[in-house]
C-alpha cells in the first residue's frame, strides 16, 4: 500500500506563496534547489514527531485554469517501492505520463502522472543511488 508522502503547490509568485502560507500556517521553507536542478522550497510543516506530511513549492509551469474552468489545487505525491512497477499499473489503469521519470540526485526517483479524470499526481521511489 502506497501513503502519500509529499505535497506540491504551484505558484505564479513564489515568494508571495512563501509569505502567505508562513504567515497563515507558520510553515517555513528549506531550499532545495541544489536537488532538484532548479528553484525549488521544501516545506516544513511541522515537527517529525507530529503527524502530516511536508512539501514542495514550486514556480508554476503553465498556465492556471480561468475562473469556473475548475480546480487548481495541491500535488500529492505517493511513495512507493517499485517506480517501474507502479508506473506499470498506472499505465495498465489508463493513466498517462505527465512527466517522466527523473532522479533528484543522491534521493529519489520522481515522475508525474494523469488519471484518467486529468488529475496529476506524482510517485517517488526513495534511492540513494539515483542519478
């Protein structure tokens, strides 16, 4: 069974994002930029000894649905021990790529998916070797 393990939040104005949800909910922010290969914040959202989850912010990479065009909301991104063998049954479901397969360097192995209702989430397979 996979847990979501990570969230993601698109922003035109990240540093705008950064300031709401710090002064909203007092998260703060870690940048991970290095990892990732581009500008990218961790987001801490409270003690490991609590339970939830952390995330992603990141500048947005397209364009956001007008008003009453529907939702733009938050990533999630589910955990999982196999990436090849997830993608496998998403692919087999009648899912699609969104964004391939991609390491974050010395971390992880990520990607980004479709439902079949358009919905995007993401997987990530923990891998210390991943390059």
């Amino acid at each position: 069974m996979s847990r979501v393990v990570h969230f993601e939040i698109q922003a035109d104005d990240v540093e705008r994002a950064k300031a709401f949800y710090g002064a909203v909910f007092d998260w703060s922010f870690e940048d991970y930029g290095q990892v990732t290969g581009s500008p990218y914040w961790g987001v801490v959202t409270g003690p490991d000894d609590q339970p939830g989850i952390n995330g992603g912010l990141l500048q947005r990479p397209a364009a956001t649905p007008g008003a009453g065009q529907g939702t733009n909301a938050f990533v999630c991104t589910m955990q999982v021990d196999d990436y090849d063998a997830t993608e496998r049954r998403i692919l087999d479901a009648g899912g699609q790529v969104a964004l391939p397969k991609a390491a974050l360097t010395g971390m992880a192995w990520q990607g980004y998916y479709l439902d079949p209702e358009g919905n995007t989430f993401g997987i990530h397979q923990p891998d210390p070797e991943a390059k």
